[in-house]
C-alpha cells in the first residue's frame, strides 16, 4: 500500500559537519514539524574522519562520534530515506517515507556530478555541490516550492553559499540567545549614588561588616543585582565597591581585597603576593577569590587585562600564603589559610594553537607534553616569585601539590580538595563546559578566565555565542553565593600592546 508523505513544512535544511559538531542534538531539533532534513556523503565522509583524528580536540572526536551514533539509530529505525526526487514531486511510487519522532524527514543526499567550477578536492566544495544538486530537485516539485537552507557554522562555507546563491545561516539550537556579545553577563554593576550614601555606608557598621540596602540602587539598576554582583558605587568624590547578598537584599562590604586606610579614611586595595589591584573590577576580583564561600569565579577579560596573573596571584597565597623573611622546615605548618585545598594546585587550559599550523608531536612524557600549553601558568608563576623572593613552583612540586592537567583527561575524574585554575576557556566547547563542572566536589574552588573577543577564539567549532566560557557565564548567571562573576575592563600591558587593539 503506498504511504503518503505527512505534511511537508517546505523547507529543506543541509546541516555540515561544522553545525552537527557544533551541536549534535541539533539533528534531532530540525527534524520537526514536516521539516526535510538531508545528510550529504561529505558530510557522513567528514565525521568518520573526526572520530580517530589525534589534532583535533578530545570535544570534537566526542561530538563527531555522538552524530554517527544519531545517524545510525535513524537508520537501524528505517528512518532515512532514499528517493528524494519522489518525495518533493509528491510521486510516491509505493516508497514508504516514514516520518521521525519529531515529524521531520531524514534522507540520503541524491546522486550526482559535482559543482562546477570549483574542484571537487575540498570538502566544502562538495557540501556545495549538494546543496546544488538538492536544490534543482527540489525545484523540479510541481506541487509546491521549497526553501533549500544550508546550516553552517563555517564561515568560508556561509560566505561561498552566499556566492552562489544558495541560502545559508548558523545554527540556532543550543547557543545562548543573546543578539550580541555585549548582552553576555558582565557580573558588574557600576551607577552614580547620592554622595550622602557614602556616610550612610560608613555609619552602618566596623570596616568589613558595613552594608547599604539594595534600595540605593535605581529600579532599572537592581534588577541587574544577582547573586555576589560586584557593585561598584560612585559617591561625589568617593568609589564604594560592595557585593550584592541577596539573602539580606543588601550591598555588602567587602572583606578579603581592601583594607580602611583608619588615617585618611578611606578604602585601599590589598596587595596580594606582591601584586596591587589596579582598578575597581581587578578587587572585585581578588575579593571573589579569596572567598572561601565561592567555590566558583568566572573572570572575563580583554588581553592584559590581568587574568591569568591574578588568578595565579590568589591561588598562590591561597596554597602557600604570603612567603616572609622566616625559614620553616618543611614539616612546618603553612603560611596559607586553612582551606582544605589538601590536593593543591590544578591547572589546564583547552589545546588550541593560535595559528593555523600544528605543533605536531611534542617529545616527552605527560608532563612535558602539557608544559608548552600551559606556559601562560608558568610565566606568572615565575613573576610572583622574582617579586617575592621565593620560589612557589619549587614548593609546591616539592610538597606534590601542582598537577597539570590535559581537557581531554577529565572524564570519570573526581575533583576534590583542590583549587583548579582553568584559562582561555573561550576555547573550549560545549562537551569541555559539561564533561568540567561535572567534575568538581564541594571540597574544590575552581576559577575560570577567557576572554569573549572573537578575535581570541582559535577554536574553529565555536563562536562567541557557543563557547565553553559563554555557556558557564549565562549558565551560572544568578546562581546563588557560592558563584562569582567579574569582567575586566583594562589592558595594562602598555601602549604598545593597547595600540594592537586596532590592527
């Protein structure tokens, strides 16, 4: 008996491999609502290729593999289907086409030569010559039109679509939905109060235990204060930083990154191993990390904003404390707070060049391996003790407190009475941001930098919507106390370094 197609939406959509990396539920949340939905042979091509490549990321070979295990349960369900031709003419001829769960169509890529004049030895080129092909078939349909889409998150392969007019757009399953970067949450709050509020805040209590109602804050402006918000108070001549304690509904003062100069009566930074908080969003910082009741800070930064140095700063004396002109044996008690970091320092960053050329094979064991991706760690470590006379790196490999770790270990790993420090997450994926904060126990404090600049993205697969720092920023948005949030505003490498902002 011959089985009519359900009731087709008219549109037709060609996922790459690019999109289906990007986001491999993405197949399943196309094939709705009459949707045709069409897999080319580049594309099927180009996964398997994934799957064992040793330069790609440990995210993409996962993701590859979990849209070859989709495409293979469609087919072992009898759900991919030949004969498109048949299908957009209405001529069903007894072929069958059974719908998928949800309503969609899945089909093979018709035959056919490739697009001329590009050569068929790149695999985009191929993906066009589909699209190509399943465009004329389509507009062979009597019955109705159809609207071919190519979804893409390659950007030669957005533009070349646009070249030959074929319609093209990113992927629009499972990013964050925001219109521009911009709307990604900063953390901060900055607004101009009455200069009265300052002798408000000084009469409210002693140094660190002063607070304001979050009423001083306009309406517009509150609705912005989430959970430890850094909130950073203009008062005539004065700057009052605070943190929002929704608990309380008040603007906390803070306790860990300044100190009341008693003498002039006023805030300073506290300087930490040496290193002095240059701007208000840089103690905000420092306060969040040495917090012992927020187990996790996001810091989001331009270059030379001083991420890595700070968060390498605040682990530091975290561990080791503030080294001082005594010597201890080495079975002395710790200059460090008590805060259970028994396991020490864990540091990992997400392997991707930023060049096109590979470093290829890095001779070695693990440890040396890891050495040249985490160098940015070394290099602040390395600062700190020239300015402090001591040598962390040497205490810490001596007490067995410094673990590197690769992005591609962190499968069924426990992370447990342990401060982690994970930078360039920017580069990370959605797998790195899922397979990570499943990692960490309540006993850990683990603090994420990046920078938002897509420029600073080397990774191919992930955009400024979809990267591992952006899903943990809005995912972690609000949380609640244990969770931080900071956007650094200033590079301060020099001139130089903020003159390349325009090249």
């Amino acid at each position: 008996m011959r089985q009519a197609p359900p009731g087709l939406s008219g549109t037709i959509y060609i996922p790459d491999t690019s999109a289906l990396i990007e986001n491999p539920d993405g197949l399943d949340q196309v094939l709705t609502d009459g949707n045709v939905v069409v897999l080319l042979h580049q594309v099927v091509e180009e996964l398997g290729r994934l799957q064992a490549s040793r330069s790609k990321s440990d995210g993409v070979r996962h993701a590859a593999r979990q849209v070859t295990r989709k495409i293979l349960d469609y087919r072992n369900r009898e759900l991919i289907h030949h004969h498109m031709e048949d299908l957009l003419s209405d001529r069903i001829n007894g072929y069958s086409f059974r719908p998928t769960p949800g309503g969609g169509i899945l089909a093979w890529e018709p035959d056919g030569e490739t697009m001329l004049p590009y050569p068929d030895n790149s695999g985009d080129n191929l993906i066009l010559a589909g699209a190509r092909r399943i465009a004329q078939v389509a507009a062979q349909s009597a019955e109705r039109s159809y609207r071919v889409v190519v979804i893409s998150e390659d950007s030669n392969v957005l533009l070349k679509c646009d070249a030959v007019g074929i319609e093209a757009e990113n992927l629009r399953y499972g990013k964050v939905e925001l219109e521009s970067i911009d709307q990604v949450y900063t953390g901060n709050l900055e607004v101009e109060v009455e200069p009265e509020t300052w002798g408000r805040f000084l009469d409210s209590g002693d140094p660190g235990e002063r607070s304001l109602p979050l009423d001083v804050l306009p309406g517009t402006v509150r609705e912005g204060a989430l959970w430890n918000a850094g909130v950073v108070l203009h008062c005539g001549e004065h700057v009052l930083l605070t943190r929002v304690d929704l608990e309380t509904e008040r603007l906390l003062d803070l306790r860990h990154a300044q100190y009341w100069d008693r003498k002039r009566h006023v805030y300073k930074p506290r300087s930490i191993l040496g290193m002095t908080p240059r701007d208000p969003f840089q103690t905000l910082a420092i306060e969040f990390m040495l917090d012992p009741t927020v187990q996790l800070v996001v810091l989001d930064g331009p270059a030379g904003s001083g991420k890595t140095r700070l968060m390498m700063a605040a682990a530091l004396y975290l561990l080791v404390g503030q080294p001082t002109a005594l010597r201890f044996s080495s079975r002395s008690a710790s200059l460090a707070p008590e805060l259970g970091y028994d396991n020490g320092l864990i540091m990992l960053r997400p392997e991707h060049a930023s060049s096109q050329y590979e470093m290829g094979f890095l001779p070695g064991d693990y440890e040396a391996k890891l050495t040249p991706w985490l160098e940015p760690f070394f290099q602040a470590i390395r600062s700190l003790s020239h300015l402090n006379d001591h040598d962390f790196l040497e205490e810490l490999q001596a007490t067995a407190r410094l673990q590197m770790l690769s992005t591609s270990m962190l499968r069924g790993l426990d992370i447990e009475q342990s401060l982690v420090t994970v930078d360039e997450l920017q580069n990370g994926d959605r797998h790195l941001a899922k397979t990570l904060m499943s990692r960490f126990c309540d006993s850990s404090k683990v603090i994420l930098a990046g920078c938002l600049d897509p420029i600073q993205i080397d990774n191919p697969y992930v955009d400024w919507r979809s990267n591992a720092l952006t899903r943990i920023k809005e995912t972690y948005k609000g949380f609640g106390p244990q969770v931080a949030q900071v956007r650094l505003a200033n590079n301060y490498r020099g001139p130089i370094s903020n003159r390349a902002d325009q090249l």
